[in-house]
C-alpha cells in the first residue's frame, strides 16, 4: 500500500516524560486515503526497525479529520504550550477545510489513537490561506513561560503574498 510513510518526521521532544527524545513520523496517504496520520514513536533504538502498523514502540496515532485533509505534514513537537509541565505536539494540514488549513495542538502525555478533530486547540484558516504548510515550535517569543508557535500561510493576502502567523501559548 502507498502509505507514503515518512512524508514528515521531526521530534516531539520528551513526549512521554522518560528523560529521552521521541519521534513524530506522517504517513501522507493511511491505507490509499488522504486524510493524514502521524505516529509518536517512544523508545525506538536507532539500531532497529520500526514497524508503523504494530504497537512496539508506538506511543500513539494522531487521525486527519477529512478525506483530503493530508494532516500531519508539517508536524512537529511543540514545547510546553499550556505550562503543565509536559510536552505538546503539533499537526499542521494545509488542505482542511476547503485549502483553508488547519493547526492542530495535542497537549502532552498522550497515548491511544487521538482524532485531531478532538485536538485540544484547532486553529483554522481565513478564505484559501492554505494555514499549516509550514509550522514550527517558537519558543517562549514573548517571555512568559508558554511555548509559542510560528505558521506559514502561504496562500494568504489579496494577492497570495503569504504571511507568518504567531500563536501565543498559554491561551
């Protein structure tokens, strides 16, 4: 099947809370869908193979909302967001919502599969923006001890010139 596994991989940081660096890793096209689903991936040895479709190693399972959303490229962990202390993740999907595009937030720990139309924090976007093609952690940009966010929206503006939009954690 032309899962398109690997499509996006980035680290979630310490996701679980076990001291080490776990990984984030999309598959494009789940089982010839569109829709987009990410993996968290805890305590995978380098040396070893990881097998997406089974458990070893898989923390949890992060599902696009629509058909065509591809959700989970870009994705990316995402600091400590709403300051309980844990890691949180985030799933950008330039095609929900009609090209509008989508950021998604999943506070840490999680474990299980997580619909990210359950996400914790949904940010859409305007007219055709095309939100979350491109996302990344901020760091705490305006110093007050919550992780931020930074989203490209290259689709936005009359004249599609695009923009950068912040997201302030601790709302």
């Amino acid at each position: 099947m032309s899962d398109r596994a690997g499509t996006a991989i980035r680290s979630a940081g310490d996701a679980d809370g076990d001291g080490l660096s776990d990984l984030l890793i999309n598959a494009e096209r789940p089982l010839g869908g569109s829709s987009g689903v990410s993996y968290l991936l805890v305590g995978v040895n380098p040396q070893t193979q990881a097998n997406l479709s089974s458990s070893q190693g898989r923390q949890a399972s992060f599902e696009g909302e629509g058909s065509f959303d591809l959700a989970g490229n870009p994705l990316s962990g995402a600091g400590d967001i709403n300051g309980d202390g844990n890691n949180d993740l985030m799933f950008g999907s330039s095609s929900n919502d009609s090209n509008r595009g989508a950021v998604y937030v999943v506070h840490g720990p999680v474990s299980g599969t997580v619909l990210l139309s359950d996400a914790d924090i949904k940010i859409s976007g305007d007219v055709a923006t095309t939100l979350g093609t491109s996302l990344d952690g901020g760091g705490d940009i305006n110093a007050d001890g919550f992780s931020d966010i930074l989203m490209g929206a290259p689709g936005s503006g009359t004249q599609q010139e695009g923009s950068l939009m912040l997201f302030l954690g601790g709302n």
